[in-house]
C-alpha cells in the first residue's frame, strides 16, 4: 500500500474512533439524566413507539394510569415538548420511538 493511502487510512480510522467515542458518551449522559425522575414535573420518562391513529393524549393515557389522577393537556404538552425539542406534537411519525412522561402521583 502506497504512503497516502495509508495516511488516508490513518485518518478516517481516526475519525472513526472519535466518532464512536462522542456517540457512546452522549447515550451514557442521556440514559443517566433520563434514568432519574424529574423531580420538578414528577415523571419519569418511558420510551414508546408511535402506531398509526395514536396520539399525543392517548399514548400518554395509556401509559399513565387515569384512575388515579387527572393529567392537565397543557403539561402533557409542555412535558412532551421538552422531551422531545425538534418533534411536532401534533404530527407523530407511525414507528418512530419517542419519549413520553409517565407522571408520578405525589402525596401532598
């Protein structure tokens, strides 16, 4: 093998490393910062696949049992968006996996 390629070799197994070493510190952060409840909003978050005709509120009602309490829309909402920044709420792609908040009943 020729000198460049073998410097060409060298740098895209460099960029290589680097990326797979950026990807699994970024999930590791997540799942640490998602494996917590958030304390504020008291839910915790449940990772759900989207089927056709599901929405927002039913996909958040089954998840969350409805007996117990009720959820109101706008925090759904306003929980749903910071889950999920760069997600239209109201146009959920059919089998496309986001982040739901599963609420916590608090004894207050």
């Amino acid at each position: 093998m020729s000198f460049s390629k073998q410097i060409i070799f060298l740098i895209i197994l460099l960029f290589l490393c680097i990326s797979i070493y950026k990807d699994l510190n970024d999930n590791r952060r997540e799942l640490i910062k998602l494996s917590n409840f958030d304390q504020e909003n008291q839910y915790e978050v449940i990772y759900q696949y989207v089927e056709n005709g599901d929405t927002l509120l039913s996909i958040v009602e089954d998840i969350n049992d409805q007996n117990n309490f009720d959820l109101d829309i706008d925090i759904i909402i306003q929980d749903f968006k910071s889950l999920n920044p760069f997600v239209d709420e109201y146009h959920l792609m059919p089998n496309e996996r986001y982040k739901f908040p599963k609420y916590t009943v608090s004894d207050q």
